[in-house]
C-alpha cells in the first residue's frame, strides 16, 4: 500500500448545515440529486448543530477487516487510502457498518449493498463545494501512514450523536443530550 494517503478533515463549527456537500457527491456518485445516497451524510440533532458526517479513513480500516466474504468486498485504495467496495462481493450483511467507530458505511438504498466514501479518487467533491462556498468546513490533507496516529481522526470516528452532544456543550456551554 502507498504511504501517502488523502483525508477529510472537519471543522464542525464552521458547517452552516447548508448540505451542499451532500448534493455535490449525490450529483458526482449518483448523477442526480439523492441525499439519501450521499457518502457524506449532515446531520441536525439539535436547531444550529449541524455537522459533516463522512469517512475518517481509519488507519487500522476496522470496516474491512469486518468483511466476511472471501475475497473481501471491501478492499484500500493504494493511491488514497479510501475504502473501496466492490458492489458485486458485497452481500449487505452490514458487519463494516457495526465494526465503524462512527457508524459511517450504510446499505445503499437502490442495491442495498455497502457505501462508503470513495474520496472521489482524491479529488473529494464535497470539499471542492464545500470551499468554493466559503464556508471551509471539510478540508483534504494529505498525510503519511507513519503520522496517522499523531493526527487525531478518530476524533471524527465517533457516532455522530456523541460528536452532536460534544459540539452542544462547546457552543452552548451545556452538556445536554440528544
């Protein structure tokens, strides 16, 4: 595998909830607009906490060690370090989806087999939106696979109600549940 690898970086605080993320990969993946296929997903537990909710491209890749089939439906790409799932291999039994600290893969709605985020081959689309609009909330790093523990993204690895109640108390000074 390559030791260059791609990731998205989040700055929570900065997403205006504006989704254009999501439509921008729904438009690149999908050709249309369709949220609900999107690989980066926004969530809103609470009125102003609104969140990018994608990929962290977990160095020890716990989704695809979770996958059954033999060979695996899920595999690494060596030019980004995303996770890529062959949709023929896949058999939607949704262990990538529980072995996910945050949850992420989901069951496509059309075929119902695993989806992740691709990266878009390193050029993620999302971000390109995302920054073309000023907001800089999703951000693309480029990092060795020595530094992956020295960058903390299992912070963004977590369910996205932990990281909604943990953005609630930084904003509102409350820890509160959602």
């Amino acid at each position: 595998m390559s030791s260059k690898q791609v990731w998205v970086t989040r700055d929570f605080l900065r997403c205006s909830g504006c989704r254009m993320c999501e439509i921008s990969c729904s438009l690149s993946h999908e050709g249309r607009i369709w949220p609900e296929a999107s690989r980066v997903r926004v969530f809103m537990y609470a009125p102003g906490i609104e969140f990018p909710h994608l990929c962290a491209q977990c160095h020890d890749y716990p989704c695809v060690e979770a996958c059954p089939t033999k060979p695996k439906a899920l595999s690494v790409d060596e030019k980004t370090g995303a996770v890529i799932v062959n949709r023929e291999k896949c058999i939607s039994c949704g262990n990538c989806i529980r072995a996910c600290p945050g949850h992420v893969p989901f069951l496509h709605p059309k075929d119902n087999k695993a989806t992740i985020c691709d990266l878009c081959n390193g050029d993620p689309q999302c971000v390109k939106i995302c920054r073309e609009a000023g907001f800089d909330c999703l951000n693309v790093v480029k990092y060795d696979k020595g530094q992956g523990e020295a960058l903390n993204y299992r912070v963004y690895a977590r369910h996205p109600k932990a990281i909604a109640e943990g953005l609630t108390e930084l904003m509102f000074g409350e820890k509160m549940e959602v």
